[in-house]
C-alpha cells in the first residue's frame, strides 16, 4: 500500500547549520516525507523537527550518527575532504 501523505516541506533559515540546511534541503527533495526519512534512518521525527526548529540560542545539534543515518535513508554519503588553506 502506498503512503499518500502530504509531503511537507521544511524550511530552514539561510545563517543557521549549513550541514542541518543541506538535510533539510535534501529531505525537501526526496519523495519521502520527513517522518518517512526519519523512520528509514531508524530516528525519532523529532530529531528533524528539533533540528530545523531550535536554531539559534539553545540550539540541538544533531550527532554524526543521525547525520549519517538520515543521509544514508536519503541515498548520500558524508565525505571529509581535505580543503584550500
């Protein structure tokens, strides 16, 4: 049976995490909704709400586990490269 929900999309502001942004934006273009995403990545939906609603003073950062799992349910990979000095 297929899910039909109504697929929300986040929105999340321009100076806050840019690595909390990037899922948000990845999850907006996903076909799957964010309790979807979430379930797929074995974690509370809380933890992308929290993340996208708490910005700023008090801010939950999400651990590297979580970014991992939600960009694995989404079909990405977090890589660390060596940058420009």
């Amino acid at each position: 049976m297929k899910d039909f929900r109504y697929k929300h999309h986040l929105s999340y502001p321009e100076d806050g995490d840019p690595i909390i942004g990037k899922i948000i934006e990845l999850t907006n273009k996903s076909k799957m909704s964010s309790s979807q995403v979430c379930k797929k990545a074995g974690i509370s939906i809380n933890a992308i709400t929290g993340w996208k609603a708490s910005h700023g003073v008090g801010q939950r950062n999400p651990s590297l586990r979580k970014v991992q799992a939600v960009l694995d349910a989404l079909g990405y990979k977090l890589v660390v490269r060596k940058g420009d000095l």
